[in-house]
C-alpha cells in the first residue's frame, strides 16, 4: 500500500535536508577559511556568471548593505572582482575570478548533486516543480505579508508638468509599484550629475533606507506623473537623537528633463513633513543652487563639515 504522507512527514524530511546541508556548509566553511555569506556569493556567481549587486542580492537572500561588506572582503582576497557591466556603462557587476574558482574546486563536495543525481527522471520531473511550488508558498505566507507593501500616497500638486502625485515608499516592495531599486539608483546618479555618487553607494542608500534591516531605517519620497517616476527623496534614520539630527536627507533628484517645475521643492517639504524630527544633508559648496533651494525651505547652515580621510582622495 503506498505510504501517505502527513504534514508531519514532510516538515521532518526538509529538516533532515536543511540539516544535511548545514553540516556540508560547516565543513566547507572550516576547510576554505570563508564564511558562509562569502562561499555564497561565490557559488552563486559560478553558478550564474556577473551579476550587479541588486541581482546578487536577491539571488543569494542578503541585503545590499551586507552583501556590500561580503563583496568588500571577497575583493580583497581576489576571489571577486568589480567590472563595468556591457549592458549598461553606469553600472558595475560583480564576477568570480579564477582564483575563487580555484578555492571553490578545492572544497569537498555538498552531497547534494549527487543526491539529486541519484534520482530518476521522473521522481526530477515530479520533485523539482514541487520544491519551486513551497518555496514560493513560504515566500508569499501572510506572515512574511507588510502592510509597507503597499505605497502611500501623500500628496498632489499642479505643476508646470502637469498633476503629480507623491508617493511615500517604506519597502523594496512597495518601490516596485514603480521602479527596481537598481532603477532608482540609475534614476538618482543622472539627476544629481555632477554631484552623484558611485551606482554601489546609491544603491547602498536605498537598501539602508528601505532594504528591511532592523539596524537601520527611513523611508523614499517618489514623485510620479502616470508610471513615470520625475523625483526622488532618499532619508535615512541615524539612530543617534541628541547627538546629530535623527534624519538624514541623503539624496534629492529630479529628472533633468523636468526641472523648475517645483517639484523638487514639493518633495523636500514633504520628507520633511513625514519626518517629524530634525533633519541634515550634506551639500557640495559648489552646488550654489541647491543651497538656495535648502535655506528657502528652512535649512540653516551653522557647521562646517570637516573630514578626515585615511586615504587620500
């Protein structure tokens, strides 16, 4: 009589595999002197080819942030290396080299090839759709559900432009109503040009803002005219209230294509309002006009920045 399984039976079988495979990534993590985060990324890049961070990211389940430090060690030990993507120039994807391949052919192997080798044709056919259809079931369960998964609209204003609506956005998943993140950070380097930033620190921002650390924190005004996205606020929470400000404004954008329009104005009052606390920015003394925008709105400038680089620049 064939056996039937209760739900019993197959949470205990998924704990028997993820058990398993724990075991093999502690040995591979003890033979190779990498941890687990860094053997990862690394035979996710072997398994896919360059990635940027935010394909890298998503593949491999680590925020932006962490896997910033992941990759930042791994450059190090030339296991990885940074290159300018051939699909779009402002862009960087992260590769393996051959020394990481090297280092991962040096480890002993998971077991779990070969397990699945072992397996017919026809029980693949049956148990690769399957292991696909929980997965997703696990990842869409109500529990993982944010009420931040859905964007706030917060305000509208008539324009020069025509009627524009503003967006609060507290998830990656509410920005998806109306970019990618890699999106919005190729969106914010072209409307702060001269001033942007390198694509991986914008990218950086966006996921300390809305990536869903617990150790960090803040929120994105969007300003958009049908899908289109025209401006962008990124704040950030310092954490450090009664020391500095605990709101950084990071980065203000508005397409260069619709620029004096007000818009820019509107989006900075409005992440002021949905702030509720003190506020800095940085501002290159150069950027004349932006300092101009700031002290109309109520910016005061009593500090004088000053950094000390261990390098130089």
């Amino acid at each position: 009589m064939e056996k039937t399984y209760t739900e019993t039976d197959i949470l205990g079988s998924i704990r028997k595999i993820n058990h398993a495979i724990a075991k093999r990534s502690k040995l591979a993590v003890s033979k190779s002197g990498l941890t687990l985060p860094q053997l990862s990324v690394m035979q996710e890049l072997l398994r896919k080819g360059p990635m940027t961070a935010s394909e890298l990211s998503n593949s491999v389940s680590i925020s932006i942030s962490t896997l910033t430090g992941v990759v930042s060690r791994l450059e190090a030990k030339k296991m990885v290396k940074k290159n300018q993507s051939k699909r779009d120039r402002r862009s960087v994807v992260i590769a393996i080299t051959k020394k990481g391949e090297e280092k991962l052919d040096c480890l002993p192997p998971s077991g779990l090839e070969d397990a699945l080798e072992s397996l017919g044709s026809w029980d693949k056919e049956i148990f690769g759709p399957m292991v696909s259809k929980l997965a997703s079931a696990l990842e869409t369960d109500g529990l993982a559900k944010n009420e931040d998964d859905d964007p706030m609209l917060v305000g509208t204003f008539d324009g020069d432009c025509g009627k524009v609506e503003i967006y609060r956005v507290d998830s990656l998943g509410s920005l998806e109503f109306f970019t990618t993140a890699d999106g919005l950070a190729r969106f914010i380097m072209d409307a702060l040009h001269p001033y942007e930033d390198t694509f991986e620190d914008t990218l950086r921002g966006i996921d300390d803002a809305i990536g869903g650390d617990p150790r960090k924190g803040g929120f994105i005004v969007l300003a958009v005219q049908g899908k289109q996205v025209l401006g962008a606020v990124v704040m950030l929470e310092t954490r450090m209230q009664g020391y500095i400000p605990d709101k950084c404004l990071l980065f203000v954008g508005v397409d260069q294509n619709n620029r004096s329009h007000g818009i820019g104005r509107k989006l900075i009052e409005t992440a002021v309002k949905e702030s509720r606390g003190d506020i800095y920015l940085h501002v290159e003394y150069a950027n004349k006009g932006a300092q101009r925008l700031y002290e109309r709105i109520g910016f005061v400038n009593r500090y004088a920045e000053m950094r000390y680089y261990r390098h130089s620049k």
